[in-house]
C-alpha cells in the first residue's frame, strides 16, 4: 500500500489502516521515517482536532479499568474514542509486555473505539518516541476523544502534557500522607485529580483522600489558562461509574472555556513549537552520532575517562570545545 492510499484509508475510518500508519511512524528505518512525514503532511489537511487527554496515575489505581469504564461511557454518547497506551520497556532486555489491551476486553470490541499499546523504548516522561504522531494519526482518523495513558507516576511523566489538551491525575484512596506519592511537578500540571475506587468500604476513604488533594491544589498558583475553581479533586469509581459523568462534564467545560478564551489554539501553537526543538535536537544528535569522527573523538575521551586521566566534566569541556573549533 502507497503512502497516499493509506492516508486515503485512515482518513476514512479504517482501524487497520490507522493501526498499520502507526506501526509506520513507529519505524526507525530511514524510507519508513520518509514514509511516515508524508503520510502525516497528506493527513494535516483534513484540519480534524479530537478532545486530547493525557491520563497517568499511581500504580494499582485501576487506569486500565478507568480508561474501559469511562470510554466505554464515550461510546455510549456515540462518540469514538481512541486510547494509545504506553507500556514500560525493560531496560534490561528492551521488551515490553503490551497488556493494556487484553485489560480492556470489553472496550476493545466496541467498533467505535481503538486501542493500540506501544513500547516506551527509550524515551522518557511517560510516553513514547512517536506518540504525538500516533495522537496526530488518530484525530485524522476522525475519533472525538484520544486518551494518552503514560507509563506512570513519576517526576518525569509529565511530558503527556506537551501533547494533550488536559491532563488528568488518577489517584487511589490512601491512609497516612496522601500526597507523598506525588511529586509536585505532577500536581501542577494536572487539569483534574480523580480519586478511584471510591465505591464499597473504600467510599469514606475516597472522599477524605479527595479533600485532601483538594487543599493541596488550592495551594498551588492559579494559572492564567484555568478558569475559577480549576485545576480541582474529584471521587470516581471505575468499578460501579459513580462520578464519571460529572467528571466528563468538567473536562467538556474546561476545554469548551479555554477555546472560547483563545488558550486551546495557543497551547497547541506551544505544544508544535515544542516538538519541532524536540525533533531538531534529536536529529542534531543522531548526525553526531552517524559521524564517524566524531565516533573516534567520544571513544577517545572515554578512554581518557576510564583510564583516569581526565575527569568526565573536563572531557565534556574538550569533547564539545573540539566541535566548536571544527578540529
């Protein structure tokens, strides 16, 4: 299949054709990575956007249950809903055990959702290398919602946020300090905090651990993109759907306030801008990695290091001074 037929296909609707697009923007072969840029400058035209929502969470707080549970209710509304699931690779083996779609059975089999796990590889912050590309591929593909699940809680894992349009922190109910299991780069930059679980003998837990979350985030400084009463703490149960709907209808209202305030297309702009330094970085380094003479200046610094002549910051220092005067 030719570049333009898949877009023609994706475009369209097909599942398999957008599963095969992004098997493509996966590809680190250099005629797949050509492939993929001029499949997703043909795909730029259709001008279509999907509500993009970042979801990460601690572990054992139900995402997988979560994300079924609250996209299945999307489906309901006859809306389609795309999750791109990033899974942890091992740093050992690099493998990865992509389970995230047999945890979601259910929605799996609903013909108006699509679920596509992917390998973290070696990219950190919580998502993987082409994610972004994979989000662009799912809104030409014409889905309402693209939910982004990271790997997890961490400080790093905040780079989903560079690529959605909200992002909501799952917690689970929890006894002594609560908030130690978050780092606070993560705090701030959550749109919506949902305590799950909050069903059964766990309910009073939930609503405690809420009121928590919702005193630590009265602490943070408003941001000039939030209306009044945002970013706030909220009680779901992925298990029974309490609080679903209500937390659907703060995610529509803020979302539906930053565009009319003009910061949807703003952060968006940002967001592009981002990926393009991003992307200039990464190629920058992947030429110096390619050189030759650079190859034989790093193993030769590396020797130095090793061998305890040269302190690793002093070889920096000459490595890069090298570069600088083209020696």
């Amino acid at each position: 299949m030719d570049t333009q037929e898949l877009a023609q296909r994706v475009a369209s609707g097909d599942r398999r054709a957008l599963a095969r697009a992004i098997t493509l923007i996966e590809s680190a072969r250099a005629d797949h990575r050509a492939a993929a840029t001029e499949l997703l400058e043909t795909l730029r035209g259709t001008g279509r956007e999907a509500l993009r929502i970042g979801l990460s969470g601690t572990p054992g707080v139900g995402k997988s249950t979560f994300i079924e549970a609250f996209g299945t209710m999307l489906t309901g509304q006859e809306k389609r809903v795309a999750v791109l699931a990033v899974d942890p690779s091992s740093a050992r083996s690099g493998g990865s055990i992509l389970g995230d779609k047999t945890r979601m059975e259910a929605l799996s089999r609903d013909p108006r959702a699509f679920i596509r796990p992917s390998p973290s590889q070696t990219a950190l912050g919580g998502v993987a290398r082409r994610t972004r590309e994979a989000v662009a591929l799912c809104e030409a593909a014409g889905f309402d919602v693209v939910l982004i699940e990271t790997v997890g809680v961490g400080q790093s894992e905040t780079m989903v946020a560079e690529m959605a349009d909200l992002f909501v922190l799952l917690m689970a109910p929890a006894g002594g300090d609560e908030l130690q299991g978050v780092k606070r780069g993560i705090m701030e930059i959550a749109d919506l905090i949902l305590v799950n679980k909050a069903d059964g003998d766990l309910a009073a837990t939930a609503t405690r651990t809420c009121a928590d979350y919702a005193g630590a985030l009265r602490l943070l400084r408003r941001r000039d993109y939030d209306p009044e009463g945002f970013p706030k703490a909220m009680t779901v149960s992925a298990l029974t759907g309490a609080g679903l709907e209500a937390a659907w209808g703060e995610i529509t209202a803020l979302s539906d306030w930053r565009r009319a305030h003009g910061h949807w297309a703003a952060r968006r702009t940002a967001q592009a801008l981002h990926w393009y330094r991003s992307g200039v970085e990464q190629g920058l380094l992947a030429r110096l990695t390619d050189d030759k003479a650079v190859a034989i200046r790093v193993a030769h610094y590396a020797q130095a290091v090793e061998a305890g002549e040269m302190s690793p910051g002093r070889a920096v220092e000459a490595f890069l001074g090298g570069l600088e005067s083209g020696e």
